[in-house]
C-alpha cells in the first residue's frame, strides 16, 4: 500500500491521524458537491472526470488486498436511525492512542501509525483461507448475478488467477440474458486490452442496450465509446436514447448488495467481514457512472443554444428524477443549472443533494471493523438492494425527525467547518 511522503516527518502519530481524519471529512463533503456550480463550489473540469469515468484501472496495479476504502456512495448506516444530538458527530474516528482496533470474527489488531487498514494486520494464511471459503460459498450460489460477482470480486483481489475468472465471467455474460450479470462482466472486462485474446472481446456495449435499453446509464456508456472513437453521430444518437430512458441505474452498491445476499445468516463473522469488506472496495473501483459523459455533452454552447438542447433538458429530468443514484442526480441538477431551469426547481434539488450528503455522506465505517459496525453496513447493504440509494436516504430523512431543509442547512455548516479545519491543520504554526 503505498502512501503520500508525509510533509512533516517529526509530527506525531496522533497528530498524523488526526490530519488524515480531517482529510476524509473533507474529501466525503467535496465528492458530495461535486457536480455543484452554484454559490458553494464549482465542478471539477467535466472533460477531465469523463477522462477518469472512462479510464480503466490496471489489474497489475491493484494490491493483493484492497485496502478498505470509505465510500460516501453507499454509507453504513442502520436503516432508520435516530438523529445523533448536536455535538456528537458520527465520523470517522482516528483508533485510540494504544493504536488497536476490532476485527470482527478475529479480534483487536494493532495499527500502525501510517496504515489505516485492520484488514492488512490478518496473518496472511488466514485471510487466505477465509477468502477461498467466501469464494467457494459465493460460487456455488444458484443466483448467476452472484457468481458473477464473486468471479469479479476474485479476479480484482489477487492478480493470480485474474485472467481465468475474467475469462469465465465474459463467457458467463455471453450466455446470460440478465444485464445485470452483464453489466459485471463489462466491468471485469475493462482491465483487459481488446487485443490479449480474452474472451472479453466475446462482449459489447450495443449488446448490453439491448439487454437493458430502459436504463440511461447504458446508453451512457455507449455515448462514451462513441466519444472516444470521435463518432459524433454516434455519440448524440445515444444520448438521445438516454435521455428517452425510463430511469437510470449506476449499479451504486451492487457488489457488496450482493455480497450480503450470498451469504446468509449462519455464515462465521470473519467470512462476514472480510467479504463485505473487500465487495465494498472491489466496488470503489468500480467505473464511475456516466453522468460526467452526460455533464460533458450537454454544458457546451451547442447544448445550451443548440440542436442538444431537447435531448439535454430531457437527459437532465431523468437524472435528476428517475434515478437510484445521488451522483446521477447531482449531475442532472448541474446540467439543469447551466439550462436554466427555474429558481425554486433548483433550489428544492439543491437541497435534497445537500441533505443526502449530510445524512449519508459522512456515514462511513472508515477504520472501524467492529461487529456493530459491520452489522451497520450490512443492515445498509440491505437498504441498497431493496430500495435503491436515493429511496433509502429518503428514507432515513423521513424518519430522522428533521425537515429536508434542516439537514441541508447543516450540511452546509458541517461543510463550512470541515473545510476550515483542514486549512488550519495545514498552516504552519510558529516554533
């Protein structure tokens, strides 16, 4: 696991944990906005985060096991919560001075003070061990959409073996008529050159359209190809298609979701954890949905003055209105944004992003693998699969005793005073 040159090598550990908590607040918070250009914060350059949704990530470069990453995408949090009061904030808390943490199914762990994973202080046999056991129990599931999660799941966790569970997964997708498992194998697939021979090739994105045409995303993501052989014609023919779409579904949460499903409630809590532990970051790096090809195409003058301009008011509506997915629904209120559309449209969706964040974004297991928590994620996990990203953090807003505009407004002071911390913790203090 590689990490950045600390810039003060003589600061303490607390200290250093303490920054990295910081970071993580304020990294949860900016990912919340990023699509916001309103008075807040601006989006990143949309060309660059279509760049990044599209780029696939090396399977060389990924470690044996993926470090346990805070996704503010999918939060772990009990289904109805109580409101926690006002001075009690559930972040993400550094470990405690003696540096142990709890692994449940194994026990306390002692953590370095530069690695935040509790996974990585397993003995290596046993972790081992338990992954075959999870593999082995997720591939003789009778659901397809499981197994292929476990082949990709497998394939991302260790390089050894990568290349004949991809193989199997693409050959898997061919025979299916399920976009969801098809969906996985595209994904799987994007580690792998058209060129090496895999069965990948054996796939297509027209394909995974007709499997799928009522889904947004999927026409996305052929508007994305499209881009990147420069087939104009091509790429506004899909996003036409898309923005026709019925709703738009990013797969937000479907490994771990599916993860849970397999498993059952008699499995031992180490399997537990270790396998929604590792579906979660397997997922992490699961390609961005394609909201940002949708940002990209429909801000420039021709979208706003031009022939784009329908097909772009439309896309916005069912991203903003008919999806699973916060990040979609950032975006449709971006391009909605920069379209025009009236200020009290834009305000009550400005809102419910910002309440979304507030009672999601910061929700995250971070370091803290205790059973109670793992029980969280797993509980949340459920909410997901059942209810979809959006309709669980409704949710939890109806049930949590405060208005929509009461967690907005907190959202933004929590944003206000996350981003001041990291300023202070940055700025250099007299000897």
């Amino acid at each position: 696991m590689q990490h950045p040159p600390d810039p003060s090598p003589t600061r303490p550990p607390a200290r250093r944990r303490r920054l990295l908590v910081i970071a993580v607040l304020v990294g949860c918070a900016v990912t919340a906005w990023r699509w916001v250009d309103g008075d807040v914060a601006a989006p990143p350059p949309a060309a660059a985060v279509a760049t990044a949704a599209r780029t696939p990530l090396p399977l060389g470069a990924l470690p044996a096991m993926l470090p346990f990453a805070a996704h503010p995408a999918a939060p772990a949090t009990p289904p109805v919560p109580a409101l926690p009061p006002p001075t009690a904030r559930n972040t993400p808390q550094p470990p405690p001075d003696t540096g142990e943490v709890e692994v449940c199914g194994f026990g306390r762990v002692q953590l370095p003070s530069d690695d935040p994973n509790p996974l990585q202080r397993l003995p290596i046999g046993l972790r081992n061990a338990v992954l075959d056991e999870v593999e082995a129990r997720l591939l003789s599931h009778a659901d397809d959409q499981v197994r292929a999660a476990a082949l990709l799941i497998a394939a991302r966790a260790s390089v050894q073996g990568a290349r004949a569970r991809i193989d199997q997964l693409a050959r898997m997708a061919v025979g299916s008529r399920d976009p969801i498992v098809y969906a996985i194998a595209l994904q799987g697939c994007k580690a792998w050159s058209d060129s090496d021979g895999s069965a990948c090739q054996l796939l297509s994105r027209a394909q995974q359209v007709r499997l799928d045409p009522d889904n947004a995303q999927s026409w996305l993501e052929l508007a994305a190809e499209a881009n990147l052989r420069n087939d104009a014609e091509a790429e506004a023919d899909a996003m036409r298609r898309a923005a026709q779409a019925q709703h738009s579904h990013a797969h937000d949460g479907l490994l771990p979701t599916l993860v849970d499903k397999a498993l059952g409630p008699a499995v031992p809590a180490l399997q537990r954890t270790l396998a929604l532990s590792i579906g979660r970051d397997v997922q992490t790096v699961w390609s961005l949905g394609h909201s940002s090809q949708a940002y990209t195409y429909c801000v420039t003058a021709a979208a706003i003055d031009g022939p784009r301009q329908a097909s772009c008011a439309a896309l916005a509506d069912t991203l903003a209105r008919r999806s699973t997915s916060v990040e979609d629904r950032a975006a449709g209120l971006a391009i909605g944004r920069r379209l025009g559309w009236p200020a009290a449209r834009l305000q009550a969706l400005q809102q419910e992003q910002d309440a979304f964040s507030e009672a999601g974004g910061f929700q995250n297991p971070g370091i803290d693998l205790s059973c109670d928590s793992v029980e969280r994620m797993q509980a949340w996990q459920r909410q997901l699969g059942t209810r979809g990203e959006v309709q669980a953090l409704h949710d939890r807003l109806a049930h949590s005793g405060r208005s929509i505009e009461q967690w907005s407004a907190r959202y933004r002071k929590n944003y206000a005073l996350a981003t001041a911390a990291a300023e202070a913790a940055e700025t250099p203090t007299e000897p």
